[in-house]
C-alpha cells in the first residue's frame, strides 16, 4: 500500500505526504511504519561510490575529487591481520616457544623475550631490560645472553632452526643483523 501510494504521488507530480500522513492513509502506527520503511530500505554495496552531499560543481561539470571516488568499502578498511595470517603467526610463534625452551637457560629465554616484546608486545632496548631485572645484570651481560641466545637458535645443530628462521622471515626480522 506505501508503494502504491507513493507511485500515485510520483505519477501525478504531487509531493509524497509526510510519514505521520503515510501512515494513517496505510493504516499503521507512525512507529510501525518507520519501522517497516527501516528495514526494507534498499542494502548499500560495498563497491558503490559515496554520495558527498549536494556540491557546488564547477563549470567543467568534474566531481569536486579529482576524479577519485570514495567507496564506501575505503570507509570500512581493517588494520588488523588477516585471519590465515594470524593462525600462521600464531603457529610460528608456537615453534619459537618449543625452541627457546629446548635450546635457551632461562636467563636467555627472559632477556629474548623482554628483547623482542614476546611476552606484551613491547619490545625493550638492553638498557631496559636491565631496569626490568632490577639492576641485578649489566648491559654487558644483556648483550652476550642475547647474542649467545641468537647463535644457539640459528646453529644447524638446533633442533628447531627451520621454525625459527620461518618465524624470522615472517616477522621481518633478518638473522644477519642479529648477529651483528
């Protein structure tokens, strides 16, 4: 009945009424048919151009943007990883755990990790590391841990070098620079 109202009012050039006048002339509540409009409103395609309002255009008739157009998936970009990329991450990160409890002693396995953040993501220089133990270390003993650590890791004779040289590659570390 709303369609059919509206089709009359478009046929004869005449406004369509107000919502409050639409609904009596349907029979329904103002709410019900606020509703109703609401959700079978016409779905927005994620490759469809925004709409930026009613624009003065210039004379040579362009679209005010330079020829860009702004979709509404620009508006809906993600910074998060992709799925696949976490699960492989997670994987990864999994195989470097069992390498560092297999080949550190726990006082290089807590310098890595404070090193490269492994614990809370907050990668720490060797002077904060030392803080974090308390004073207890120079940064002369942070620095061999880590570097003794480093060579047991990427030593052939590693049980878990391949996984460690795979977490290496996917975080963007480079071994070369680590050895320093």
């Amino acid at each position: 009945r709303y369609k059919n109202i509206v089709k009359k009012c478009v046929e004869s050039n005449t406004p369509v009424p107000p919502d409050e006048e639409m609904a009596a002339q349907v029979g329904v509540t103002l709410n019900r048919l606020r509703k109703a409009l609401h959700y079978t409103r016409r779905p927005i395609s994620l490759d469809e151009p925004l709409s930026m309002g009613a624009s003065k255009g210039s004379a040579a008739g362009g679209d005010g943007m330079g020829g860009q157009l702004l979709l509404v998936s620009d508006l809906l970009e993600c910074d998060e990883r992709k799925p696949d990329e976490q699960v492989e991450l997670s994987l990864l990160r999994q195989c470097l755990e069992n390498a560092m409890a297999s080949e550190l002693s726990p006082h290089e396995r807590d310098v890595v990790r404070l090193r490269l953040g492994l614990d809370d993501g907050v990668a720490r220089t060797q002077r904060e590391v030392v803080d974090v133990c308390g004073g207890s270390i120079s940064i002369a003993e942070v620095r061999n841990a880590e570097k003794r650590a480093y060579l047991k890791m990427s030593s052939p004779y590693a049980v878990h070098t391949r996984q460690l040289l795979s977490y290496l590659d996917f975080c963007g570390g480079d071994l070369e620079t680590i050895r320093g």
